[in-house]
C-alpha cells in the first residue's frame, strides 16, 4: 500500500485578489468532467507549455474543510478503530494552507481536520460502547509536542518551563519514541478542545512577510484510543502533524531569529526529501536519523495508513516553490507503507489499562511513551501475548483515480476494498516484511546477506547498538533497576550511544552544507554555491557528482573571472574564497532539457534514476542527484585538505588603519568580515572559515544581545568581532586568513 497523496490548493489570498492562479485542478487524461486528480502548472520557461502531476485526488480553490475531511479522513476513522494506526500529515511551502487545513478555523464550516476527526472518534467511541451494551469501553487520551529548531518540546508546557535541550528521543525496537512526552486523557470533544487550544498557545508561530502567523516547528498530534473489552485491550494511535513550511528567505525576509527557525525548517524538510528520494530508489540506508522530524514521521517505515496533504498556493510567486513541493509530493505517492494492525492483547485481570501517562511537566521522572506514527503497542512489547490476528478489513490507497464525485459535495465516502490476511499467516503467500513480522530469535537475525556492504553492515550494527540502548532505557523504568547495572557496563553503552550520536552529527553537517548549497544556487549565488559544496566536500569524499559539480563550479567561476580582469580590485565573493584542489577532473555533464509536451521519450532520454526529471523546471535545478543518498558513505572527517594560498596580497596583512581625522579605514577584508558579521545572516556567517553552524548562529545571537533595545546595532571592528561571544581572537584571525585572491 503507498502512501495517499492528495493535494489541496488554497484560494487567493485578501492581498492575491488582482493575482492570476497559474495552479489548477483537472481530471486526469483527456477527461473533461470527473473528479480533479490532476494538477497542472505552467512550465516557468515556457508558459505555453503545462507540467501535470497525478495524485490519488486534488481538490481545487473550491473545496472546503467538510469536503477535504470527507473524502479524506473520515474513511480512515473505522481503520483506527479496527487497530490500525493512522498518519496525516500536511506539507507544504510556507503560506499554503497547511495549518487552515489540519486545525482550521473557530467556526463549525472552518474547523479542520484535528477537530474534525476528533469528533468522529467520540462518536464512533459512544456508538462502540452503546451497541456492546457498556462491554467495551473506549478511552482517549492526547500527547501534543512540536519540533522546533529541532529540539522536541511537550506542547502541554508553556515555554518557559521547557528545558531547552528539549525531550529526548530514543529508538525501541525500531520504533521511534519521545521520552517523558505529556499524555493528558480527553473524554469529551470539548476536554479535547480546551487542551489543544491551551498547547496551541505553547507552539512557536511568529511574522513573516508571507504569513502572518507562520508555524515555526513541526507539530505532532497522538490522539490514543484504547478499547478494552472484559479479555482484551486494542490500542491504536492517529497522529495528525502539521509540517512547518519550507521557507524561501528572499521572499520572507526574514531576520535573525527567523532566519535560524527556517534555517532548521529547511534543513528538516531537505532530511524528509531525502529520505524519500532514497525510499524510492530502494536505497538500503534511508537517512531518517539526520533529523528528528523525519526520525518521528519514519515515513515508509510506520505501520498502517499515511495521508499526505499537499497544499499549494495558486499564485504566480509561489512558482518555483510549488514545482518543488509538487515534485517532492511525486515521489511520496510512490513509498509503500505496511499495512499491519495492531493486535489486541489479553487484558490482565488487575484493572484497565491507564491511559494516562503519570508524568506531568512538573515531574521530572521520564516515561517512555508509545512511539508516534511508528506506533509501538503496548502489547506488541508483550512477549506473552498470543492473541489470534483479526481479520483485516480496510481499503488499500492506490495511485488509481478515485471513483468519480458524483456532485459538488458528494455524501458517499470512497468505496472500501477488502483486503483480508488470511488468520493463519504461514499459510498465505511470502508475508511483508515489517518489524512487528521480525522474527525475534536472534539466531535468526544473525544471518547476514554477503551482497551486504560495510556501511550497510556497519549500520545495522549501529542500529542493533541503538535498539539495545533504547531497550535498556524503556524496558527498566525504576530507579532501582537502572542502579543494578553494574558502572562499567553503563560507561561502555554511554559511550557507544555517544559515538552513534557523534556520526549522525557529521553527517548532519555535510548535509547541512549540500542544503545550503541547493538554497545559494536556487538564488544564483554561485560563489557561496561553491563554498557550501567545497565545505560538504569532506563529509562525502567518495561522491563523485559532488567533485563535478565543485570542478564544473570552479571553471564557470573562472570563465567568470576572465570576463572581469578589468576590475582586479574589486573585492568579491569569487576572490575571497580559497579554492581547494580536488581529484575531480571529469568535466560535470550538461543535463537534460526539460520539456512535458513528450514526457515519455524525454524520460527515456534523461537519467533512468530520475523519472521526476521532465517537472524540474531549469536544467541546472534537474541536476539535484548528488545530494541523493546512494553516492554518501560516512567516513570520519578529515582534515580539510585547502590551505590558505601562500601569497597573499599585502593589503590584507593590515587589519586598518588610520585616516587624518584619526577615524579608522578597513583593508578591503576587514570591510569584507564586518559587512558579512553585519549581515546577521548565519548562511553568510558560516561561508568565513572556522565558522560553523553553531558558531555562525551563536553571533548572530550575541549581535542581538549587543542591540540593547537599539534594532539591528553594527560591529565597526575586528575587536568588536573578537569581544563576541564564542568568537575570540583565533576566530577572527582564521576568518581573515580564509580570505584571499585568488
Ligand atoms: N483553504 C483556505 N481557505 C481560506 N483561507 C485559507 C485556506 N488555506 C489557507 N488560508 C489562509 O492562508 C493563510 C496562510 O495559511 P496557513 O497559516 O494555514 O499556512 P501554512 O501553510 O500553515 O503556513 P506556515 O508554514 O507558514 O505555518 C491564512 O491566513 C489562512 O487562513
């Protein structure tokens, strides 16, 4: 079963009203009525021509929130009730309706998905226990946390009595769970609603110039229902999460704080891309781990049914940024999910089951939770349990075009396959495999496939490492048992635990670097475009799309270059970057042109590994797969191999010096440190040398310290560069001497 997309475009705007729509809705093929399952969008170099995109149903300007949850959601309500998990989960560039669409307005024909589905889920609870005649009792029960500049923060404690490292999150089995998270039981719709819009209040939202009230982290929804019967309990979660929208910061213009929030969004969302890309390449290492937003959503990973809802703005502005979600989306649609329900377990006699989670914000102890969309049953870790499989029943999502509507807003919700899996599993075909299927005989799992890599062994280690560690940390909740391991024991798994930690967060960085590189070329800054990707250069040494494109980069550079030699003295960004030597010599190839009036023949032409090639809109834009998993293999980082040019012009030995009137004069590289400082903008910080992300964040934040009420105070000096905190001396001189002519 792939994950259900649809997609939802948003009506103009109060401001858009004199703008064209250039995103619309159509049937598929040559069809002229029939539901939209189709968008269309011009080619931004060529507006005769159309791109489509096929989704399993698009919804136009038109459709409403009742619509959207109808068609949508609702089906999904009896699949959560027969112990399915659920995921729905809104994507989309900033702007474009995510939030209207997932938690919607204050009046009925507003509200949005959240309330919406939480509503069903009363009703079909009271119908539950009204026709068992008070023998099954349903309970629900809500976790609310968000991710922001990806920490985890429980959304049922106002920020600031959050612990600013955030809620940890550890691996159980392969599962994905957020330690010490705030369960809070919810027995009416009105309970529920005063709790979400008491957290509501706790989630980071600020201005920009393309939202008013811009979400500024991931939130994540668990609604838990538990039905317990006299012999059993069934547990099944519905998680709901709003993405934070990708960001493109010359439209926004964003500013310090902002800048970094969208720095962490854009990176988060570039990890989720990635991970896709890799998923449908059928890659075997799928990157979850380099964030934690997709460590949670676990997309291709979790069990049960995945709604994806893309929403797009119509406008003309959003062109390029809806090309790009559109094509993100393409790929969604094809990740399969495992369609596997949650089993009931026999319930002890002692008492239900709570569905209160015992720890509140101000008890310190932690309580592992079930995992989120990758839901972790209780039962599942019960190694006695022997309940007999019920048999499925839910409709499979396809990529098929759903039946047509047969009106405006039609009252028949899709129609339902049955999907049955036989009781008795060994008597049916080959079965998925899943991490519920594993077998848990560790013979078992100890036999490795020779075509397997190192890296790939390598991880699975890592994984095994991580799963053990998690195991150790959940399965033992008191204190007591955690004292019985004896000190060494503990010593050595910290520091295994801290040397996975350790991994990810190199290869996080190299990533980072290929993203900002994606965002300077986007912009045509070619110059940072380079340095980003010399910067990744050591993170990825082995990936030779990576050394073309840094060498393809180097020659368009220097063509450049020789079109100026008239202004030798001009200090730019192309003379201040030190260029490292690279064993890269093949020049990089051109790419395919993209057109969509043929897309079949094209298709064949371009790269078999990119059949999202005819929507990309610019030949260079196409050129994306070096960023793709497959050519990364982690390696330690090494040295960085450029080393400051050994001559250097002597204008910059001179750090300034004196005019008449005794006011300071800067050699162009000192005007050229202090004019990127002055930016406050942490993607030109971290192009100096010896600056890394943190460090680049960390001026920004202490410039900001510096304004003391007054907006937006400039350094004028290196000493003042210097004084800043985290900077010092060794600091300012590195970036000095990462500047030279070249
Ligand atoms: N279908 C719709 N009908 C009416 N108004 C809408 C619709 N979708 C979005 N809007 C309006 O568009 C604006 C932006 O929507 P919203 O805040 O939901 O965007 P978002 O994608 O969540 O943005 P961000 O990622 O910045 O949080 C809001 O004023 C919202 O009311």
């Amino acid at each position: 079963m792939s994950v259900r997309v649809v997609a939802r475009i948003r009506p103009l705007l109060k401001l858009e009203l004199d703008k064209d729509s250039i995103v619309t809705a159509a049937p598929a093929g040559n069809e002229t009525i029939g539901s939209p399952t189709v968008v269309r969008i011009p080619n931004p170099k060529n507006e005769a021509e159309h791109f489509s995109f096929q989704f399993n149903s698009v919804y136009d300007q038109e459709a409403t929130q009742q619509d959207i949850y109808d068609h949508e959601v609702a089906p999904t309500v009896k699949h959560l009730f027969n112990g399915f998990d659920t995921t729905i989960f809104a994507y989309g560039v900033t702007g474009t309706g995510k939030t209207h669409t997932m938690r919607g307005g204050k009046s009925l024909a507003d509200r949005g998905v959240i309330p919406r589905l939480l509503s069903s889920i009363y009703r079909r609870s009271r119908k539950i226990e009204k026709d068992s005649g008070g023998s099954t009792q349903v309970e629900v029960a809500m976790s609310y946390y968000e991710i922001y500049c990806d920490r985890v923060y429980d959304l049922f404690e106002p920020p600031d009595k959050r612990t600013p490292s955030g809620l940890p999150i550890r691996d159980n089995n392969g599962k994905t769970v957020v330690v010490g998270l705030t369960e809070r039981p919810c027995t009416t719709l009105k309970e529920f609603e005063q709790l979400y819009d008491q957290a509501n209040v706790n989630r980071s939202t600020s201005a920009t110039k393309l939202n008013a009230h811009s979400s500024r982290s991931h939130a994540i929804l668990c609604v838990k229902v538990t039905q317990t019967t006299e012999t059993h309990t069934r547990i099944s979660t519905a998680s709901a999460i709003d993405l934070a929208g990708s960001e493109d910061n010359r439209r926004t213009e964003n500013v310090k704080d902002r800048m970094v929030e969208s720095a962490s969004i854009n990176k988060s969302l570039f990890v989720l891309a990635q991970c896709v890309e890799a998923i449908s390449r059928k890659q075997s290492r799928i990157p979850y781990r380099e964030s934690k937003m997709t460590r949670i959503l676990s997309l291709g990973q979790n069990n049960g049914l995945t709604l994806m809802i893309l929403n797009l703005a119509p406008v003309r502005s959003y062109h390029l940024d809806t090309l790009s979600s559109l094509n993100f989306a393409n790929r969604t649609k094809k990740i399969e999910v495992c369609e596997i329900e949650n089993e009931p377990v026999l319930r002890k006699i002692t008492g239900k089951p709570s569905t209160t989670a015992s720890i509140t914000g101000s008890n310190i102890q932690r309580q592992p939770l079930r995992p989120l969309t990758a839901c972790v049953n209780a039962n599942l870790a019960d190694p006695e349990k022997k309940a007999e499989k019920p048999v499925k029943a839910f409709s499979v999502y396809s990529d098929k075009s759903k039946p047509a509507r047969s009106s405006g807003i039609p009252s028949q919700v899709r129609k339902v396959e049955n999907h049955k899996r036989p009781l008795d599993s060994s008597s049916a075909g080959p079965t998925r495999p899943t991490k519920m299927t594993r077998p848990s005989d560790p013979k078992l799992t100890t036999r490795v496939d020779p075509s397997l890599s190192k890296e790939s062994i390598e991880a699975m280690i890592d994984a095994k490492i991580e799963a053990r560690l998690a195991n150790h940390v959940l399965s033992d909740n008191t204190a007591a048992s955690l004292q019985a391991i004896p000190e060494e024991l503990q010593r050595r798994l910290d520091a295994l635990e801290q040397r996975v930690e350790e991994k990810e967060d190199d290869r996080a960085q190299g990533l980072q670097y290929l993203l900002m590189a994606k965002q300077h070329h986007v912009r045509g800054e070619s110059v940072s475009e380079l340095k980003m990707y010399q910067l990744a250069l050591p993170f990825f040494p082995e990936n030779q799309k990576l050394g073309q494109k840094i060498l393809a980069l180097q020659e368009k550079l220097r063509l450049k270059r020789e079109e100026k030699t008239s202004k030798p003295h001009v200090i730019s960004d192309a003379q201040v970057l030190a260029v490292p030597r690279h064993k890269y010599e093949a020049p990089e190839p051109v790419p395919a042109a993209v057109d969509t009036k043929d897309q079949n023949k094209r298709r064949n032409r371009s790269s078999p590994d990119h059949e999202d090639y005819q929507y990309h809109p610019a030949p260079d834009a196409a050129d994306d797969s070096y960023v793709s998993d497959d050519g990364f293999r982690f390696k330690a980082k090494p040295k960085p191999k450029s080393q400051p040019p050994k001559s250097k012009v002597q204008i910059f030995r001179e750090v300034h010096d004196s005019t008449e009137s005794g006011a300071r004069i800067h050699t162009p590289r000192t005007q050229h440190i202090i004019h990127v400082i002055n930016s406050r903008d942490p993607a030109q910080i971290r192009l100096l040398r010896g600056v890394g992300a943190k460090k680049a964040e960390a001026i920004v934040n202490s410039l900001c310290e510096m304004d003391d009420g007054e907006e937006g105070r400039p350094i004028t000096d290196l000493e003042q560069l210097g004084g800043l905190r985290g900077v010092g001396a060794k600091t300012v001189e590195n970036m000095r001497a990462g500047l030279a002519i070249v």
